[in-house]
C-alpha cells in the first residue's frame, strides 16, 4: 500500500476523533522557526498540541530571505485577524543538523541565504549556537521588525533529547 493512503486512513481517524476548529492566530502567539529535518518535531520535543504555536519549518531553521519574506506575510494576516502587537518568535535550531554537510555547495548555500559565497563563513553553518546567534542578530538589524517581539534562541541535542538556550527570550531590540 502507498503511504499515502496510511497517511489518508490516518487523517480519517483524526477527522473523526480528535478535530476541532482552530482559530488562524496561535494561542501563545509564538512562532517557532526551526529545521526540516524529521528529528526537529516541535510538537513532539516542546509539548505542543495543536493550535498553541505556529511552526515554520526551512533547511537548518535558518532566517532567509524566504523566512523574512514569510514571516511579514503572517504579521500582516495577524493583522487583519487582529492579532498583530506582542508575539514571541522561537529559532530552534539542532545538533548534527544535515546543513553541515552542504559545505562542498559554497554556491548553494549562499544562494539560500542570498549572500556571496565570500561570506558565507559569517552564518556559521557549522555551529547551531552561533547560528542562532548570528539568525537574531540579523533579524534585530532589520528595521521591519518590531522592537517590543520578543525572541529567543534554542539549540535541540538531537542525541540526548535535551534543549539549551542560547539566547533566552529578550526584546528583540533594546529601545
């Protein structure tokens, strides 16, 4: 049998057991950015049930061009559902992340993160702390971005389970 029809048997179980309606806005107003990678479940290794926290996934959980470009696009349905004002955003990143092994694509990677391949060493693919780091140091140097969001910066162990902050939740920028 295809997975797909697992997959549809499954979401006929959850339709008929566990559905419920859910409003668009989170009810802790957090978006958690965070990796692909099937290890990096947030709903599994947070606790999360459905509709307490947005979720956007991306190679490495890294802040892209993309990511930038989506997380403007939710502000402004926040907006029109009346949400917008204090949000939290979560960068999750995690050990032995599959990003670590692009390092023989220069090119691909600087073109995911829409940078020269001259500079690619700066957002320290290699290091998820530093990555962390360095994803909020440049969501602060965006002006789009509100001052009063409050961020934070996590790094999950993929061997032990476990979760290390890296940057505890702040302001995303001093006033």
């Amino acid at each position: 049998m295809p997975t797909v029809d697992t997959l549809l048997e499954r979401n006929t179980a959850f339709a008929a057991e566990r559905f419920e309606v859910l409003p668009p806005i989170p009810e802790s107003r957090t978006l958690i950015i965070t990796c692909a990678d099937i290890r990096v479940d947030p709903a599994h290794i947070l606790g999360l049930e459905l509709g307490q926290a947005g979720v956007i996934r991306n190679v490495g959980g890294r802040v892209t061009p993309a990511t930038v470009q989506m997380l403007a696009m939710l502000a402004a349905v926040a907006a029109t559902e009346g949400a917008a004002g204090d949000w939290e955003l979560v960068l999750l990143q995690h050990t032995d992340c599959g990003m670590t092994r692009l390092a023989a694509y220069p090119d691909l990677l600087a073109d995911y993160f829409g940078i020269e391949t001259d500079v690619l060493a700066g957002k320290c693919v290699p290091d998820p702390r530093r990555a962390v780091e360095v994803d909020i140091a440049e969501l602060a140097a965006n002006p789009a971005f509100p001052s009063n969001l409050t961020i934070s910066g996590l790094v999950y162990d993929v061997v032990t389970g476990g979760i290390t902050t890296v940057v505890p939740a702040r302001p995303l920028r001093e006033e």
